[in-house]
C-alpha cells in the first residue's frame, strides 16, 4: 500500500540551521516545510562570528558574496586599563588567502544579518519559512512521522517522511524524544544586546575591565548595521535591567564613563552558559541539528557556524536517501557530527576560561577549515594512504584552467549539489558516468589544467589515482587505478549505482 506524505521532510524552526537545510533540500528539488513559531524573524545579532569553513558553505550555497556585502571584518580592539590608557590588539590572527583556503579570516555578520540572507536565497529558490507555525506533537512509526502544527487558525495535522528538530538549545523535539542533554552549567550568567549608542568610535571593539568577571563590559560595533553589540557578564541570580536607561547605567558603573549613552535597545537576552551535548542525533525518522542537539558558550564563535555545518551535512544524504539511496546513509550524520559537536564545546569552554581573564585572541582552531571526518563509514582509501590529503579530509580549493584556457577554481567545479570525481592521468572510460557525478580529469587530454601544480602539490595524486569529492566538500575515497571496482561499489551505496537509477 502507498503512503500519502503531505511532504517529504518537515523542519521545526527556521534559524540558521533549519535555514541552511531548508536551502540544501530546496536546491534538491525535494519536498519540505519550514515552519517557525515565532511570528516574525529573530532579530537578535548573537552569532555574528563567520568562519572561514562556512565561507566556504556559503559559497557553494551562492549566498557568500551577499552575506560579505551584508557585513564586514572585525575591528582591533581597545584594551581600557586602570589606569586609563589602553592597548589596541588584533582580536583575530590576520592570515593571507592560499590557493588551498581562500577564506582565513572570520567574517562580522549580525545573526538577523545572515538569516536574512539566507531567506532571501530561499525565496529565489520557490521557499520561505512560515511563521506562527508552532511544532506541538508527532508520532513516529516505521514509515514516516505524524506531526501536529498549531497556528493561528487552528491545528493541522500531516504525515512526512522525516522530521528534523532545528529549534535550538531548548528544543522540544529533542524532549519529546526523550533524548538525554547531559553537560553542565559553566557557572556563567552573560547579557548579550544590541544598541544604539553615543559616546564611542566605531572602529575598535571596546573592552573594559577584562580579567575582572564581576566587571567585564565589551562594546563591539555591529558591522552592516549602526549598532554596537553590548556583552557583559552579570551575577548568576537576580533581575537585570536590559532597559536603555538600566544599560547606560551598567556601562557607566563598568567602565567610570558618563558620556557613553544608550539610546535605545533592538533586542537584549540575559542567559546562562552551559556545554551540553546531545546523547543521541537521530531516533528512527527524526534528526536534531544545530542548537537542538548541542549548545556551548559564545567565546570562539562557534555555535551558529556547526550549526550551519551539521545542516549542510545531513541535507545532501536526507536528499539522496528521499531519491533511493540506501537508508544506512543517514546514520553516518550522527556518526560524523556529533564528535564533531564534542570537540567544540571543549574549545568553546576552554576559550571561556581564556576569555574570564582577559584572553580574546583567535587563531586557526576557531576557523572550523580542519573539521574532517577520517573515521566515517563514508571514507575510503585503496590502497591505503600514508601521506597527504586522506579520505575524509575537507577537500582544498586549487587554482585551475580548464582546458579551454579560462581560470577556474576547484571550489567552482565541487560548486552545487553533484558529486565530483577527479581522475589524474587516468583513462576517462574507467568510471562511466550516472546522474548527479562530475567526472574531470587532469593530464594528456584532460578537461583540467593543474598549470600552477596547486592541485598536485595539495592532493598528492599519483598517475591513475581517482579522487571523489562529497557535495558537502569533503573527500570521500581516493583509489589508485586498479581499484575503480571499489569506487563502483562507494558509489551504489550512496545512491550512484549504475544500475539503480
Ligand atoms: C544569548 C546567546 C548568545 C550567543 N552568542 C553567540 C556568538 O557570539 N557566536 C556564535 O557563533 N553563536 C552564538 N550563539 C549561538 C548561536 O546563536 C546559535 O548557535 C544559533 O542560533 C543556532 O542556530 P539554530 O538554528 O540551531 O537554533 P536557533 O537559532 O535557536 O533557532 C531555532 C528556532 O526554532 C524555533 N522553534 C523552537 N521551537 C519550535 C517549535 N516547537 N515549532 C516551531 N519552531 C520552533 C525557535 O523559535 C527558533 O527560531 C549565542 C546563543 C545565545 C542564546
């Protein structure tokens, strides 16, 4: 007997990590609903750090170039000490781009900045969110999940194949599935605000009183907007006055400046910080990402960006699984994100022991462009590899010219929904070619042209070796040229057999 789905894929929540699946679904052609119980988009700027690996996401979304333009690079920032002078130091290492990483440098982007961007994207995609739709009960069974939906006209009811929880640290999906959040609670009480201010220049993210965490007050102006974003740790009990005038009060007390006045307050949250880790990621039809199944302090700005990179990993193989590929495939998104998640929020915990005093600096372990996954069921060598790029490495970016002398870029080829295949002085008719698989190939009568070496010299390909390239950027096997039976079989168990379309 059929099934009648209403949808394919229902998503609850519509911040960045339900937005990013929704783009990664909708460019699929795959059927879902976005649903939001807020009744307008969050307006808040909290994750405003891009790192250099969701650049990358970004781009291979189309959404990179808008979201630089929306923002801007973060300022130095000014150290005020006791005595009244200051210090002025680079928040983040400044690193020039390569061939491999051509982004390496955080961006400054207003969480409501890149929302915003993204819906935009979405909507040039035939999507939007649906706001004032509030998730408030499913049920699952082995073929799909019944979800309940309340909104201002009432309740629906409808049936999808799968149901993913995108709705943050408080997730009601993950309790209704009765997933353990076990973690703690660091021991920190934070307010985080968007101002308007007088009395401070833009060009310097101001800190005052760092290494004192009864007095610790930071003032970052807001790139794209004419805002600062206000930080300060607060007491862990007690009311706090989020009031412009309970604001200008604070900063006064905290920094012994009258002259510094806020005018009016956008948005303010005061919040506890905890690192919690989801046990589960995945029961049966229904997957938490994002917020939903892990949350950590702000310092290193890493929240938004896995977020984002758990969506970017499991839309692909929710897509592949929704056009025939085997259903094993998704549990690899546990598999691969949640260790992920674990080693983050050791980060993020270590930098807020950093931050309590007074350390702000930012190196290459926020950029998030090491992230790999070596152990997943999805990564194969044949034979073995013992040096260079293995499989499960993100894949570099390399300079090229295509073989009609126009420059291109790796990162241009991997661009879109395809799996990409490069051969290095191989035989083309050795892989034959199947929907959704870009095969390329460099060498005597190759479409590519390694001319600077850059994709030599990263990958360290030998003559005959194949390399495949996920859609989410990450290598997935790499087999010399006697194993392209093996490639064969990688490649029907996700979906690309020859015989299964
Ligand atoms: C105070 C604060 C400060 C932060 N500062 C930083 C920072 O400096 N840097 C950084 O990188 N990250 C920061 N973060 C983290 C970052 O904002 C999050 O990691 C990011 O928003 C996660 O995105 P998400 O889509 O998973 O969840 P969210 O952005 O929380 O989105 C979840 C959405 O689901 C919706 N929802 C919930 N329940 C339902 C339901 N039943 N039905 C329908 N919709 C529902 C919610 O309304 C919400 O819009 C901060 C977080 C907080 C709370």
């Amino acid at each position: 007997m059929t099934q009648e789905f209403a949808t394919d894929v229902l998503i609850c929540g519509a911040g960045a990590a339900g937005l990013t699946l929704a783009l990664e679904l909708a460019r699929r052609n795959i059927s879902f609903r976005l649903i939001e119980k807020m009744d307008s988009p969050f307006p808040g700027s909290r994750g405003k750090g891009i790192q250099p690996r969701t650049q990358e996401i970004f781009e291979d979304l189309g959404i990179l170039d808008r979201i630089v333009a929306a923002g801007g690079l973060y300022p130095p920032q000014r150290e005020y000490q006791d005595d009244g002078g200051h210090t002025v130091t680079d928040v983040m290492e400044h690193h020039d781009p390569t061939p491999a990483e051509p982004y390496r440098i955080p961006l400054m982007v207003p969480q409501f900045l890149t929302e915003s961007v993204m819906r935009e994207r979405l909507v040039a995609l035939g999507h939007r969110p649906e706001f004032g739709y509030e998730l408030t009960g499913f049920e699952q069974n082995e073929s799909g999940v019944t979800a309940r939906i309340a909104c201002k006209s009432g309740e629906e009811v409808i049936r999808v194949r799968y149901l993913i929880g995108a709705d943050g640290g408080r997730s009601f999906v993950r309790h209704r599935l009765d997933v353990g959040f076990p973690g703690k609670t660091l021991g920190v009480r934070a307010i985080v605000a968007d101002v308007m201010l007088t009395g401070l220049e833009r060009d310097v993210w101001h800190r005052f009183s760092e290494g004192s965490m009864q007095r610790q007050m930071a003032l970052c102006p807001l790139a794209g907007t004419e805002m600062f974003q206000l930080q300060a740790p607060i007491p862990l009990e007690g009311d706090v006055d989020l009031t412009a005038e309970g604001l200008t009060a604070m900063v006064a007390e905290r920094t012994g400046r009258d002259d510094v006045l806020i005018q009016s307050v956008s948005w303010a949250s005061a919040y506890t910080m905890n690192a919690r880790l989801a046990d589960r990621y995945r029961v049966g039809r229904v997957f938490l990402v994002g917020d939903a199944a892990h949350i950590h302090p702000p310092t290193g700005g890493q929240g938004l960006n896995t977020s984002v990179q758990d969506a970017y990993n499991l839309g692909w193989k929710l897509a592949a699984v929704a056009n025939g590929a085997p259903e094993v495939l998704l549990d690899s998104y546990e598999a691969e994100r949640r260790p992920i998640a674990a080693s983050m929020l050791g980060l993020a915990t270590r930098l807020l022991d950093a931050a309590k005093q007074g350390e702000m600096r930012r190196g290459r372990e926020v950029h998030q462009l090491d992230i790999g996954y070596p152990e997943s069921a999805l990564a194969m060598e044949a034979p073995e590899r013992s040096h260079g790029l293995l499989a499960g490495d993100r894949a570099p970016d390399a300079p090229l010219r295509g073989a009609s002398g126009q420059p291109t870029r790796l990162f241009e080829l991997f661009k879109g929904t395809h799996w990409t295949l490069l051969g290095h002085e191989v035989e083309r008719g050795a892989v034959l070619p199947r929907p959704g698989l870009h095969i390329h190939t460099s060498g005597l009568r190759g479409d590519i042209v390694d001319e600077g070496g850059h994709l030599r010299d990263s990958y360290a390909l030998a003559p005959g070796d194949w390399l495949l390239v996920r859609p989410d950027g990450y290598i997935g096997a790499i087999v010399a040229s006697g194993e392209t039976a093996a490639l064969e079989a990688y490649l029907r168990n996700v979906g690309m057999g020859i015989q299964s379309r």
